[in-house]
C-alpha cells in the first residue's frame, strides 16, 4: 500500500522542471526581496496592495502604497509599461496580492508576488516601517 505521498503519482521530471521553472517567473520571495533592497538593487518596485490604513500599521521597508482597488490604467499611467511590480498582501491566508497582480497584467506590467507577505516577512525576522504601530508588531491587518 503506498503512502499518502505516493497515492497519486509525481510528474515526470521534464513536466515538474517546468511547472517549478515557470513559477519562479511568478513568484519571489521575503529573502529575496531583502536582499535587494539592502543592496540598493532597485530594478523593481514593491507594492503593498493592502488599505492605506494598513500600510500604515506597518509595511516592508521600502514599499509603496498601492491599493489593489486602486490600480487601474489612469492611476498607474505614470510608470513605464517595463517596470517590474512586487506584490505583497498580509499573507498566505489572503488573496490581495493575486488580486493586484491580475490587474496589473491585464495593464501589461511584469508583475511577481512576494510570497509570504507581511506574515512571510516577519517570519523571516525582518522589520517593518510604521506609521502608527510599533515595529514589533506581529500582528498587520490585511484590510485589502
């Protein structure tokens, strides 16, 4: 009897070397993005996708302000068509970021989505930028 794992079969290799391969060109993540920022590589612009008065309880150093519900062809007319959007949102437990990287596609920007979010980031031991909350806060309303 096979385990669990086993019970329904893996891809063959050639099929998960895709699939893997292709999700890096959807996905970062909080390491990766850290990285960057500190090394002043700035080839991307990070976007929280949350409510201002999310952002405002605390953000990833370095990030912008912009709304989900906000993007659209007028608002985002100001940034070149080749500018590449990172994406984040509170979590794996919200789909914010999906949202604004749909939206951001059909506009046709290169878009990624920083895997984790705000949960992600903390968990990696990083801090963030705040408005109105201390920075140890562990706990960010999505509100998107």
């Amino acid at each position: 009897m096979p385990s669990l794992v086993r019970e329904i079969a893996a891809a063959p290799s050639a099929i998960a070397l895709m699939h893997f391969s292709n999700r890096l060109t959807f996905e970062t993540d909080c390491s990766d993005v850290h990285a960057g920022l500190q090394a002043g590589e700035l080839d991307f612009v990070l976007a929280d996708v949350r409510s201002p008065a999310g952002f405002a309880q605390g953000h990833v150093p370095g990030a912008i302000s912009l709304p989900h519900r906000s993007i659209t062809a007028e608002h985002m007319s100001g940034y070149d068509k080749n500018t590449l959007f990172v994406v984040y949102c509170a979590g794996p437990h919200c789909n914010g970021a999906n949202r604004a990287a749909i939206k951001l596609a059909a506009l046709g920007f290169p878009v990624k989505e920083m895997l984790g979010g705000i949960t992600g980031w903390l968990d990696e031991g990083f801090r963030l930028s705040t408005e109105v909350m201390p920075a140890s806060a562990t706990t960010i309303a999505c509100e998107c």
